[in-house]
C-alpha cells in the first residue's frame, strides 16, 4: 500500500482473531516504530510482546492489579473480563518509554516519541493488512502490571497496541475537513 493511502486511511480495528502478524509484516510494523521522531536520538522506547500462553498470564495480571483497586471484591463477571483483555488478539505489544534525565529532552518528548512510534506501527500494520489497535486506560498506569511486567522504574506504559488478522473488513476512515483542525496564525 502507497505511504499517503495508508497514512489517510488508517483506522482501528476492533475485532481481531488468528492468525497473529507473521514474520515480514511484523518486521515491517516493528521497523516502523524505529523511524519515530525522536529528539536527541535517545531511543526510549521498547516494546514487549505477548502473545501464545502468555495473554493468559497477562490476564492474571490485570485481574490482580484490578483486584488492587477495587474497594470491593470483584463480582464474575468483572474477573471474567479482567482475564479475557489480553485474548481479543493474538499479538499484544506493550509500549514503554524508558525515561533518561536529558537537559534537552524532557519527559514528555521522550513519551510524545513512543508515541509517535506506536502510531507508526498501528498505519504499518494497516498498509500491511494486519487489524491494530491502542489501548491504555488504568492497567497501564498501574504500578502492579508494571511491576509485573519486570518495568524498571523510569519505565513507564504508553499502552498496549493489540494485533491480529480483522474479523471484518476495515470502515472507511471518515471524511474530516482539514480546514476544521488547521488555520493560519498571524501574530
């Protein structure tokens, strides 16, 4: 798929299934990340992938961290969910920004270009046909699934970028206006 077409529409991808991302687009998602806007050349990101077996431990995982929160025990139906998260695809990739002191590059650029490289995997998986999509929400700010995950303390979830193969063809990007979201400043 032509660069432009994918960078104008690409959309999330909800409902995923098998087969997960095989070699080359993962190479070609995963190359994507590493061209990221990146300020100093500090590389802070790193990405974890979970996949197999292991969406069920990570599953575990959220279920313990959501267990943490509540004031009340969980009712079923809230454990259930807490331990399906990580089946609604076959491929999960935890974004992590890995925090330097930098006098030129502070926090937040170092997490805005993790970012950046998350939304570059998710238009490389669209041009390589693969569903994506980007989660966060309170798992990913939860000191237990960072612990868990073995996260250092500098180390930070940008989120958790599901992978698979659609279940449905992708919607169409809808038609926004650029002159809705770019104008001239004058001074």
């Amino acid at each position: 798929m032509d660069a432009l077409a994918a960078l104008h529409n690409r959309v999330s991808t909800g409902l995923l299934t098998e087969p997960a991302p095989g070699d080359r687009q993962r190479r070609n998602i995963f190359l994507a990340a590493l061209r990221a806007a990146d300020h100093g050349c500090l590389r802070p990101w790193r990405f974890l992938l979970v996949e197999g077996e292991a969406r069920h431990r990570l599953g575990e995982l959220f279920l313990k961290a959501g267990e943490q929160t509540e004031s009340a025990p969980l009712a079923e139906a809230q454990r259930e969910r807490f331990l399906a998260m990580p089946l609604r695809a076959p491929l999960i990739v935890v974004a992590v920004t890995r925090l330097v002191e930098n006098p030129k590059v502070p926090a937040i650029e170092q997490r805005m270009s993790t970012a950046a490289a998350v939304q570059a995997m998710l238009t490389a998986a669209f041009a390589e046909g693969v569903g994506a999509y980007w989660r966060t929400g309170p798992l990913a700010t939860n000191p237990l699934v960072a612990d868990g995950l073995g996260l250092a303390e500098n180390e930070r979830i940008e989120g958790f970028i599901y992978l698979g193969t659609p279940q449905k063809p992708p919607r169409a990007a809808p038609e926004l206006a650029v002159s809705d979201y770019f104008t001239t400043w004058e001074g």
